[in-house]
C-alpha cells in the first residue's frame, strides 16, 4: 500500500493567493513603517502637535497589527 503524505493538510497556493499574500505583508509593512516614521521623524513635514502625532503613529502601527493578523488568520494557519 502507499502511504499518505505527511502533510495532508497541505496545499498549494494558487498565484492569486500568494501574490495577495506577499501584498498583505508589503501593506503590512508599510502601515508600521509609516507608523514608527510619523512617530520619530523630529523635523516632520507637516506642522503638528506631537501628542497628535504620536497618537497617529501609534494608530497605524495597531492598524498593521490588525491587518497582519488577519493576513495571519486567513493565509497561514493550520487547517
């Protein structure tokens, strides 16, 4: 008799799939870089009070958090 792979879970993803995979972590990338950036950029462009501008930043990088985990949720758990 043959036996069955190791993996019987595991499945090939198709090109769509993957490609919307990488897309998610570049956006997830970008959001916490945006974040870290806005946070610790001392001679920002934009004329704004630091609390606010904290806040924003730390706002984007929660947002990449929460994409990533769903990213996570979606693409790469155990089924």
């Amino acid at each position: 008799m043959s036996e069955q792979p190791t993996r019987n879970n595991f499945r090939q993803k198709s090109p769509t799939q993957r490609f919307l995979s990488i897309l998610g972590l570049a956006m997830f990338a970008f959001y916490f870089t945006l974040g870290m950036v806005i946070i610790f950029w001392d001679n920002f462009p934009i004329t704004i009070d630091p609390t606010y501008k904290k806040l924003f930043g730390i706002l984007l990088i929660v947002y990449s958090f929460m994409r990533f985990a769903r990213l996570w949720q979606n693409n790469f758990r155990n089924n």
